[in-house]
C-alpha cells in the first residue's frame, strides 16, 4: 500500500456530486433543455463506479479498510459515526476488489467485520459491501495510588476482580493510562516529573517494565490522555499542574519508547487537571485554577489555542469526560456540586448545553459513561453516592435516573465503566478498596456485585481498563 487515505462519508454524495458535475458539463455544451431535438434528460453516468455500503456500531477511531485487489491503492480510514462508506470512484467494469479490515478501531476498542468484500465491478455502482463493528470487552482494571500500582483480571460474566500482580513506587500519587491499542500502561509518577511506562502481557495482565523508561516531563503530572493519528500513530499527552504546562510525546507502537514531540511542553492554562482528545485534531484541557477549558487545534504536532477558548466551566472543575460519540463533553465541578456540560463542534469548539449545570452529591470526584453514550455516572467523595444519568442523545443534557443517587463506599475517588457497558468499578480512599455495581442495561440504575471488593494501593486516584 502507499498510504492512508483519509475519506469521510454520508452515503452517496461522491455519486451525486459526479452526476451534477458530469450533468453540469453536459448542459454547457448544449445537451440541456430548450434546444430543439435535445429536450431528452441527460443519460446516465457510466464508469468510474464507487464500491461500498453501509456501516453500522462503529465508535472507535482508526478504522482501516484496504483493497488488495490493487496494490496501488491507498487505504481509507473510515470515521467514528459513520453509517457509510464508499472507496473513491476508480473502479470499471471487469475491476475487481478484495476488501479487508487493514487496522481495527480504538478508544474504544473494537472488533469489525466485512460481508460482500470480494467481487467484480458490472455496470454500476457496488454499494452491499457492509461493514459492523463490536465492542472488545475489557479484560485487566488498573489501578494507580499513592505506594504504586495494582492490575486485576475482570471476569467478564460477574464483574469481579482477580488480583494480578502489584507494583510498589516511590511516594506520591501515580495516575495511570492504558494506549489506545492496549499494549502499554504508563504511570504519571507527579513526585518525580516523569512517566513510567510498562509493557502489558495481553495473557495475563502482568506488567514489565519498559527498557527506556522513565521519561521526563513538567512538573507534577497528574493526569495522562491519548490521541489516535490515523497513518500516524499515537500521542500521549501529560497534564503538568505546578508549571502549567502539556507534555506531547509520540508513542512507539512497537517499543513504546515516549519521544517529545516539536515544542513540547507547551503553555496549557492555569493548573491543567484533565485532558481530552476529541474526534478531529483537537483537544480539551481543562484548568482548575481558571475554572475554564482550553481547547486547542492541532497543525501536525503542533499546538494552536482555538477562536473562542477558553469556556467557563462551574467552580474547582477537577475531571473531564467525552462520551463516545465526541459531541457531548462533561465537567465535574467540586467547588459548586455541578457538572457542566458541552456541546462539541468538529473544530473542537464548545457550547453549553441548554439544560446545564447539572446537580450532583457532594464534592463530585470522577465521572464516567457508558461506551454506548447511554448513562452518565458521577462520583461524590463528600457524601459517599454515585449520580446516575440518562443522556438525552439528541441535546446531551443529563436526566436523573430513578433511584439516584446510589450509595457506595467510603470516600469514592475514581471510577471505570467497562467497555460493553456492563459493569462499573469505583475505587473508595476510605478503605483502599474497590467494588463493582452492574448496570442494568435498559434503565442504568446500579446494583453492588456480591464478592466484588477487593483490596488494592493506598489512596487509589485512578483507574483504566485493558483490553
């Protein structure tokens, strides 16, 4: 192959638009209406014809088709959302094509499959070709605290947790992050101004260290967020609070060595606790000394402050969250009890949703949602509850669900939905524990897992998943 065609669809607009083209040709030469003898409708396009179809449960990002029938052609990446697809217009009749999944979906990782891949072009276009796509359950929870960092194996029927190996570390909070492709979890380690990074044995959940580990960044990292390049790779970027700025380093998908990219770390704000990726080259860093976001645009590697940055948010906003889909983001306001909510534009840009803030608990820690983008699920340290919410999939304002808020444990601190939607993990600095709740799947209110506590790290700030 010889690259990555970024290709974006709705249908059959590229058939549409050639027929306007060719049709818009035909009439300046004349063969158009008013002229006598040539009152007839312009004949049908012939060849080149587009191959394609329909897609359907596609989140992730970084979807790849490839043709192998032509060695020349590049690959397309196919967008999260999308309901369609079409190869560009090259194909005639006699041409034939073989259509395979070149690289399958992250963030949330995905299975996807192709029916009527293989075949020969006719006489008109070939739009059966369909593409579905399915979540991969989540198989390994881990867990960064205060003394290091704990790995479990889920049982994907019950939720529970199986201790697979701890790590001991130096004093002070370790927020961890898995990449998006599942092969490495790396540790913000905030005493030290560094990040660790561990390679992820896919069997067992076991973690080894990285030959070129640690990595240097700002001063106190306290949170870890990733981007998918599609033909590019993945960035990870790390939130330093104590010099306000953002570490943007290139992942070796291969080694998983971290290598700074072009003029990181770069100036994010006033005390940047959270960072999220959105769908386009963009992101949200939000600010908990401003109260605000910034959203910033991406040239390459490089880093622009976008028109209109920054947003107010509530008061002492201390977590992030995007649902699935990249439209709806949500922000977790300690100092007023509120989550403020987002609309997001594809440039990255933000407007308030029309129903927000949203009321929460007390002192609301950690927020996070279901991978369908169905419900809503906030963390309350000062009470000990969890608010749960239905998000309104048109508008994305949040609705309280019946019988919320939930108990949980003693001061709750993160949270982990897993990524069928089945089961939710919150980790309680109380008890230096977590426990599971299931999420029944029509109305979302939780139920707590019997058997599921289990004992884990000192001070357990951050969890993520594996797959």
């Amino acid at each position: 192959m010889t690259g990555t065609l970024r290709f974006e669809t709705t249908g059959h607009l590229g058939r549409q638009a050639r027929n306007l083209v060719v049709s818009s040709l035909l009439c300046a030469l004349g063969a158009c209406g008013g002229l006598p003898g040539l009152d007839t409708p312009a004949p049908p396009v012939g060849p080149p014809f587009l191959v394609g179809g329909p897609v359907s449960g596609l989140r992730g990002t970084d979807l790849e088709v490839s043709n192998l029938a032509d060695s020349t052609s590049s690959n397309i990446v196919i967008v999260a959302g999308s309901a369609s697809f079409n190869l560009p217009p090259v194909f005639n009749p006699g041409d034939g094509y073989d259509l395979i999944i070149a690289h399958q979906p992250a963030q949330p990782a995905q299975f996807c499959v192709i029916k009527n891949g293989q075949g020969v072009v006719g006489s008109a276009d070939v739009l059966n070709v369909s593409i579905s796509c399915s979540n991969v359950a989540s198989r390994f929870l881990f867990v960064g605290g205060s003394n290091g960092v704990a790995s479990y194996g889920i049982d994907e029927s019950t939720g529970r947790l199986t201790s697979n190996a701890s790590l001991a570390l130096t004093a002070g909070p370790h927020y961890v992050g898995v990449d998006p492709y599942n092969k490495f979890l790396f540790v913000a380690d905030a005493a030290a101004n560094q990040i660790l990074g561990f390679a992820i044995n896919s069997t067992s959940g076991s973690l080894n260290v990285l030959p070129t580990s640690p990595y240097a960044v700002g001063a106190r990292p306290d949170f870890l967020g990733f981007r998918v390049r599609p033909s590019i790779g993945v960035n990870l970027y790390a939130a330093n609070q104590l010099d306000d700025t953002l570490s943007d380093l290139a992942i070796d998908q291969a080694s998983g060595a971290l290598t700074p990219e072009s003029g990181s770390p770069f100036a994010a704000g006033s005390q940047p606790v959270s960072i999220a990726a959105t769908l386009n080259p963009a992101f949200l860093v939000l600010d908990g000394g401003a109260n605000s976001i910034y959203a910033f645009g991406l040239s390459g590697a490089t880093a622009f402050a976008l028109p209109g940055s920054p947003y107010a948010t509530g008061k002492l906003p201390v977590a992030q969250v995007l649902d699935s889909s990249g439209r709806f983001l949500y922000v977790a306001n300690r100092g007023d009890d509120t989550v403020s909510g987002f609309r997001v534009a594809y440039d990255g840009s933000l407007t308030s949703m029309s129903a927000s803030p949203f009321f929460t608990g007390h002192l609301p820690a950690a927020i996070a949602i279901d991978p369908y983008s169905r419900f809503a699920y906030v963390i309350n340290a000062g009470d000990s509850t969890i608010s749960a919410y239905r998000i309104d999939s048109a508008s994305g304002n949040l609705v309280a669900i019946p019988g919320s808020p939930f108990g949980a444990g003693g001061s709750p601190m993160a949270a982990q939905i897993d990524s069928l939607g089945k089961f939710l993990w919150v980790s309680y600095g109380a008890t230096n524990g977590i426990s599971g709740f299931s999420v029944d799947q029509i109305s979302g209110a939780l139920a707590p897992i019997a058997g599921s506590t289990v004992p884990t790290v000192s001070a357990p700030a951050s969890l993520a998943l594996g797959n």
